[in-house]
C-alpha cells in the first residue's frame, strides 16, 4: 500500500486486526486477538520503546515503534470499541513522531503485512524497508 492508496482509518483497522488474526494463528495456535489486557501490557511497551528509538535512534526506527503501537491500539480498539481513546492515542504518537494518523496505519500495515507472511522470524531491516517504500521516505 502506497500512501496515496490509503482508503481510511476504518479498512486500516480491519486489516490490522485481519493480520493479528494471522498472527495468532502462525505464533500461537489461536483463532482469537490476545485478552484486553495483554494488548494493554503490550502497548505499554512499545510506549517505552517508541520513546527511546525517539532519542536514541533514526527516523526509520521511530516509525516501526510507531507501527508497533498503532497495531496493539487498534487490536485493543476491536476489543473494547473506545474510539476516544483510539483516536487519542493515534493523535498523540502521530504528534510525537511527526506524521499523520494516516501515515501511522500504513506504517503499521506494511510492517504488519510482512510479520503475518512469514510469523515465525521477525526481520527488522525488511520491515524498516517496507515502512519506507510505503511512506515513499
């Protein structure tokens, strides 16, 4: 997906949770997304890691953290249907890392995309690469 391809945040959501649903069933044998909470714990993290990649490493970095909490924030979004938080949270980490909303969901779908395709090993330059040519950076 291209930026300019980008049909809304909606068919963004569906997608990720589409991918999780891939995910899950590679990782852990589930037909299911993990419990609220768990999401919740995980999205924690990926706080943690968005802001040291956001003071110690590139731009690339920054948006594959990004990607990472936009994924756990609209699995979470499927579970719990609280848009203000949705939308509060994407605002936040979109300001944060100088992008837009938009941005941030094709990040995570091109990220995401490849973590479903091949579950089992995660390859961080490859995802990099793919958050780049989706972004056009």
């Amino acid at each position: 997906m291209k930026y300019e391809d980008f049909a809304g945040q909606e068919q963004a959501i569906s997608e990720i949770v589409s991918l999780a649903l891939q995910v899950a069933k590679h990782q852990r044998g589930e037909e299911h997304l993990q419990p609220h909470d768990m999401l919740k714990l995980k999205l924690l993290r990926e706080y943690a890691e968005f802001e040291e990649a956001l003071a110690t490493k590139g731009r690339l970095d920054v948006l594959s953290e990004l990607a990472d909490i936009t994924y756990y924030n609209a699995c979470s979004f499927a579970l719990d249907n609280d848009e203000r938080d949705l939308q509060e949270v994407q605002r936040y980490i979109c300001q944060r890392a100088g992008v837009t909303v938009e941005q941030s969901y094709i990040a995570a779908l091109a990220k995401y995309r490849l973590r479903a395709s091949a579950p089992s090993t995660k390859n961080f330059d490859a995802e990099n690469e793919a958050i780049r040519q989706a972004l056009d950076l």
